[in-house]
C-alpha cells in the first residue's frame, strides 16, 4: 500500500468515525480532504458510496430508532432540491447562496451553544419537514453537506442521540443512493472509484463500530453541544469559501 493510498483509507477511517458517532459530518472531512489527494470527481462518488454503506450497516442495526414518519417526509422535498442546489452551484453567484447559509448556521447553531435552546416542535410539523428538506437537498446538490438542515429538525425535536444517529441514517441511505445514481449516469463511476471504495472498506467497517459506542455513550444535552458546536464549523467553513470566491 503507497503513501496515497494510506492517506485515502485514514481520512475514510475518521470521517466514518465521526458520521456514526454524530449520524452527519462526514462530507465535511472527507471531500476536501480527499481532493488534496485524488481527483474531486473521484472523491465524491467513493464518499457517496461509503455513506450507503455506513447508513445501510446503521439502519440494519438501529432501525427501531429510526423516526419513519420524518425521514419520509424530509426525503420527498429533497429529491425536488437536489437539482435546484447543483443550479445554484452552476449559476453565476453560487458564493452568494453559500454564504446566506452560512449564516443561517452559525446564528441557529451559536444561539444554542450560547445557551439558549431552539425551539420544541412537540409532533412532527409538515412545514418545518418541508423546509428543512428542501433544504437539505439544495445544500446537498449545491455542496455535498445535508446534514446541516436535518440537525436542526432533530434538534427542534429534541430526539436522543440514538434517535439523531439513527433516523438521518435512515435519510442518507435513499438519499446517497439517488446520488450514486447520478454519477452513474454522468459517466463517474468508474473502476478507480470502486477500487478505492474495496480497499477503504476495512477500516471504515470498524469504525462503525466504534462510533455506534461513542454515540452510545453521550448524553443528551452534550450530544447536542457537540452537534451544534460542529455545525458552526461547517458554517464557518462555508461562509469563508463563500468570501474567498467573491
């Protein structure tokens, strides 16, 4: 195994870490990472490929926490955002879209670091779902990253970290799979994709694993803190690459 080859399956290891452990951020870590190593149309298709397995393995394990009701209705308008984001991301001014989100995230996610709580939605509401749906898909379409909208319906519906991990993993799997399909049909999914996809998979597998533990180990309210303290980052992160293209 070559120096590039280690690098890919230790950036799979932790990425996959950190999505069982918190049920979303693995885009985060993975996709830049990966494209200082290997081609971006090489690295999104093999980070969409891991997501199904790691959302096939938790569902299969977790699924009586999985939250049905939700994950269908945040799926029917994502599928309906996921064109509208990859327009987003080719019109003119995608840096502009990129950096409202951005802000969007911070403040959400900041307010409750800062000690204040979101708002509670008792039942799921058909509006809020919508929303955080449509989201999702234009954030997913437009930059890889649904995770973002989806935590913060859950966080609203106060679930368990149980609950959290489980039911956006019930989300990812339809959802990456419609991905995959995708770049099928773009031509992307070639044989240097599934090479690379095999040789990761023994250290993604672990990692499953051991992130089901740690997710079983937090409690509520730090789980949250933790959650929402990454969620900044990743809206740091987006409104900083939205500043760096204008």
């Amino acid at each position: 195994m070559n120096t590039t080859t280690l690098a890919i399956v230790l950036v799979f290891f932790l990425a996959t870490l950190i999505r069982s452990t918190f049920g979303f951020g693995e885009a985060l870590i993975a996709v830049p990472l990966l494209a200082l190593l290997i081609p971006l149309k090489v690295a999104a298709p093999v980070a969409v490929l891991l997501s199904i397995t790691i959302a096939a393995v938790v569902v299969a394990q977790d699924w009586r926490h999985i939250h049905v009701r939700s994950t269908g209705w945040l799926l029917g308008p994502t599928l309906l955002g996921i064109p509208l984001g990859i327009a987003l991301l080719t019109s003119a001014h995608p840096h502009l879209v990129k950096g409202t989100l951005a802000i969007l995230i911070v403040a959400f996610s900041g307010y409750f670091l800062l000690g204040r709580r979101p708002p509670e939605l008792a039942n799921d509401s058909r509006w809020w779902l919508l929303g955080c749906g449509l989201l999702a898909g234009v954030m997913g379409g437009a930059y890889g990253m649904n995770g973002p909208p989806l935590v913060i319906y859950g966080s609203m519906r106060r679930w368990s970290p149980q609950h959290f991990r489980a039911t956006l993993q019930g989300y990812f799997l339809p959802a990456s799979m419609v991905a995959m399909a995708g770049y099928w049909l773009a031509g992307l999914w070639t044989s240097s994709v599934t090479h690379l996809y095999v040789i990761s998979l023994p250290a993604a597998l672990p990692a499953i694993w051991l992130g089901r533990v740690l997710n079983r180990r937090l409690k509520g309210h730090t789980f949250l803190k933790v959650v929402h303290g990454g969620l900044v980052s990743v809206g740091i992160l987006l409104l900083v690459q939205a500043i760096h293209k204008q």
